[in-house]
C-alpha cells in the first residue's frame, strides 16, 4: 500500500521518536518566532536555552543533535546570533572538540588492558561499598592531573566492556558488534531479568560516583577542567599556588563527597546501593579465566603495549606536553602500530562513540553564543558585584553554580572571571578580593554544575553514551542520583567559601 507523502514525511522527522515529542519539537520551533516578536530577544534567548536543555532531558527518546541542531539554526535565522559568532565559540573550544575526537577515542585501544585491571579490581572487593569509594576516588584523583572526559572515557570503556561480556554469555552470541542489537533486551528478558536489572543498577552506580569524583577531583588543580586553566591564568596562579588557593574549598568538598559516595551506598538511596549479582559476577570470573587461558604470546605482547602506552599518556598528560586532544592522537599511532590495528574498519569502530557527541557539542556552542551575544548573564554579574564581604563571595559561588547547571560552565566561567579581572584593573576590587571571588568562581563552576548533565561535557558526554540505553541512564535517572551529592556538595562548598577563604 502506497504511503502519502505526507506521512511519509512525518514518520521520517526524527525517526523513532514518539509522536508527542515530536509535535512538542514543532511547537517549540513555531514558538520561538511569535516570542521574539512578542517579548524581544532576551526572553526568547532563555527559552531557546530551555527549550535545548528540554532535548538533552529527552536524550533516550531522540539523540538530542537534531532536534537541539534545529533550535541552534533557527537561532541563527532569528538573527540570535550568527555563524560568525558559532564559529568564535567553536574556536575557542577546539581543544575539547580535539580531546574529544581523539582521546576518547584513544582510550578504545588501550580496552583490553582496562578490562583486565578493572575486572581483577570488580572481583577482588566483595563489598560494594569499598568498591563504590575506590571508584569515585580514583576518578577524582585521574582528573585532577587528567581532564574529566578522558577519565570518563575510561570509565566508560570498563563499563562497556563489562556489560558485553555478559550480554555475550546471556545470549548466546559471540561477537562484540551483537553489544547494540536491540533484540538482545528480549533475548535476557526472559532469561536473566532479575540479574540483568540488578547488573544494569550496579553499572548506574558505578558510573555515578565516577563521574562525581570528576567534579571533585577536577575542581582542586589547574588542569583538572577546562576553566581551571583560564582562571589560573588571570590569576597568575602556578600549578601548586593554585592548588593551594583551592584547597581551603576543594578538600571539604572531597571529604563530604566520599562522605556522601559511602551513605547513600549503604544506605541504599537515590538508586544506589545494587550489589553486583553472584550470578554476574561468575559470568565475569569465568570469562576472565578463559581470556587468560587462551592469552598467548601475541595477546600478551598486545597488553604490553597498551601498560607502556598507558604509562606514556599518563607522563605526557601530567607534563602537558601538547594539547590533550593531540596526546590522544599521538596515543593512537601508538597503540595500533604496535598492536597490529592497520586496518581502517578496525580504526574506524574506535571514532563511533566520539563522534556523535562532538557533533552534539558543535551544537552546544551555538546555544553559547547566543547566551553571549543576547548577554543573557551579564544583569547577574552587574548585580552581584554591588555586593560587599562574605556576601559578595557566596552571591558569586551561588550565581556561577546556578548558571553552571544549566548552561557550559567553561563559558560561565570565562564571563565572571573576565569581569571581576576588569574590576580589578579599575580599581573596583582589590588584589585579595580578586583572589577569593576567583577561587569562588572557579568552585561554583565546577560543583553546583553536578545537578544536571548540562553543566558539565563529562555528564553530558555518560548521558549521550551508547552504554547509557542500554543500562537505563536517562536523564531523569542522573537528576535524581545526583540529586544527594549536589545538595550535600553545594552547600559544603558554599559554607567553605564564605568561611574558610
């Protein structure tokens, strides 16, 4: 039977997705114009900006690249901003689109090597809450000498890894590929329901408490964000005079968020607590036994490989040899020419979980600029530099935190920090002030931002994974999660901000 062009049409517009969301995806773009001329471009601004936070709220229901890319494009025919503007925001963020092209990518290589370390790890602590700590620690510990995504990638990649092994063995199939054949939820459905829910809750956990620990971790250095590094340098902070200057803010917040990592693990909270089931965990032990087994030679050599590998990323991120996305690339070359990777379908398999996000992330930027070209922050910042003493401090803190949480904290970071810097230079503010509204900036952006995934690349980047589906990590799910660590972690950072600086 012959389909009408029009309905043709309208089961193509954003393939699967349901049908609400897509007449609410056509509402909001109908929207936007009647706003502008209703309400002026501020107004329509911010809810363009709510309206793309909607689409990442939406991220299991439709990738959030196309309907967020035509909210950017029909800024930009708005005249909200323009492709100049998109174009500066992508500029100055080519070091993350760098980082995230190729050393996410990267750590794909380097899988094998992951999996066994971290199995040995899953295995050999029987408690889950030991394990849950050791995860948010190390995670903190990797990012503040590493960026935050590069420890998620890693992250990531165990996760992955771990839930092929059991799909693999759950049903029956034999090749890594069958991971994101959507007929494998059927398949486990009827076979191992109850494990494969406790598995998937155990991995949310998981997962959590390390993509936290990058926020506490990342805040302490300078090297740790994104931002970090753009305070530090209006600062004139040194890598160990930064540290410090954050420690008497940063070392708090670590303590309550480990403090927080152990309560709601054994207090089963907000969706943690799930145990790895022992039916799993002997799927992993056994699968792990086999691999060494059957390990020769080669693969032997090949885990040799990625250790040195691991070790040169680990002395070239540390000693900042080169921009992070270009130790990726070098990490790489590396890895595969001495892992006898040649091949381009094999290469190619490495670049499918990074791409589509950075795609994503190009987007984003638009968004970003017309925050800055509508200056839709800048009433705030007027409005909290009027203040004096502790108040002005803990109005800074609150201010980039809320901003942060629902918009890029890189770029939040860089309007606050730039005007306390002319402050400065016109004598507004003195030297000691500067130096405690910038520690206040630089943890405001990097702490509030965990209550959503919009504040920071490292969540949004778990949220918009492949593993994220399939163990039920909507964005629902990562609100309420993190919902303990942001109120427990804001409120550490703010009372350390007011009375410890």
């Amino acid at each position: 039977m012959q389909i009408s062009l029009p309905v043709a049409f309208s089961r193509n517009f954003l393939g699967h997705s349901p049908n609400w969301y897509k007449l609410l995806v056509v509402a909001c773009l109908l929207l936007n114009p009647l706003v502008l001329m209703l309400a002026g471009p501020v107004i329509t601004g911010w809810l363009i900006v709510a309206q793309f936070i909607g689409t990442l709220a939406m991220a299991l229901k439709c990738y959030p690249l196309q309907p967020g890319g035509l909210l950017a494009i029909e800024a930009i025919l708005l005249d909200l901003t323009d492709v100049r503007s998109v174009y500066n925001e992508v500029t100055g963020g080519l070091p993350v689109i760098l980082l995230m092209i190729f050393m996410v990518s990267a750590i794909y290589f380097l899988r094998d090597l992951l999996l066994v370390l971290f199995t040995r790890l899953l295995l050999g602590i029987q408690r889950q809450y030991m394990l849950s700590l050791l995860f948010c620690l190390s995670s903190a510990v990797l990012s503040a000498f590493l960026d935050a995504l590069t420890v998620i990638a890693v992250v990531l990649t165990v996760g992955t890894s771990f839930y092929a092994v059991y799909h693999k063995v759950a049903s029956g199939k034999r090749r890594e590929d069958d991971l994101h054949d959507h007929s494998f939820d059927d398949e486990v459905h009827a076979l191992h329901h109850a494990d494969l829910q406790a598995f998937r809750g155990f991995l949310r956990g998981l997962l959590m408490h390390a993509a936290v620990g990058t926020a506490l971790g990342g805040v302490m250095t300078q090297v740790g964000e994104p931002q970090n590094l753009l305070i530090a340098k209006q600062a004139g902070w040194s890598f160990m005079q930064f540290f410090m200057k954050m420690a008497p803010v940063s070392i708090p917040v670590l303590v309550a968020g480990l403090i927080t990592c152990w309560l709601v693990e054994r207090l089963r909270w907000f969706g943690y607590g799930e145990a790895l089931p022992t039916q799993v965990r002997q799927v992993l032990k056994e699968h792990a036994e086999r691999l060494a087994t059957r390990r020769g030679p080669r693969e032997r050599a090949s885990l040799w490989v990625q250790g040195i590998t691991a070790v040169l990323l680990m002395i070239a991120l540390g000693m900042h040899w080169a921009e992070v996305g270009l130790i990726g690339l070098l990490i790489i070359v590396i890895a595969t020419s001495f892992t006898g990777v040649t091949e381009e379908h094999r290469l190619s398999k490495a670049f499918e979980s990074s791409l589509p996000f950075t795609t994503l992330l190009v987007v984003f930027f638009a968004i970003v600029a017309v925050i800055h070209d509508q200056h839709l922050f800048e009433p705030v910042v007027q409005s909290v530099l009027t203040l004096q003493g502790r108040m002005q401090t803990g109005m800074f803190y609150a201010a980039t935190g809320l901003l942060s949480a629902v918009s890029d904290n890189v770029f939040v970071a860089t309007i606050y920090i730039s005007e306390i810097k002319a402050a400065l230079l016109e004598g507004s503010i003195s030297q000691p002030q500067f130096e405690q509204l910038a520690v206040a900036i630089n943890v405001g952006t990097n702490i509030p931002s965990v209550a959503t995934p919009n504040g920071q690349a490292a969540f949004l980047f778990l949220l918009t994974s492949a593993l994220a589906p399939l163990i039920r990590l909507s964005y629902g799910r990562m609100l309420w999660m993190a919902l303990p660590y942001t109120i427990i972690l804001t409120a550490t950072g703010w009372l350390a901000t007011m009375y410890l600086l």
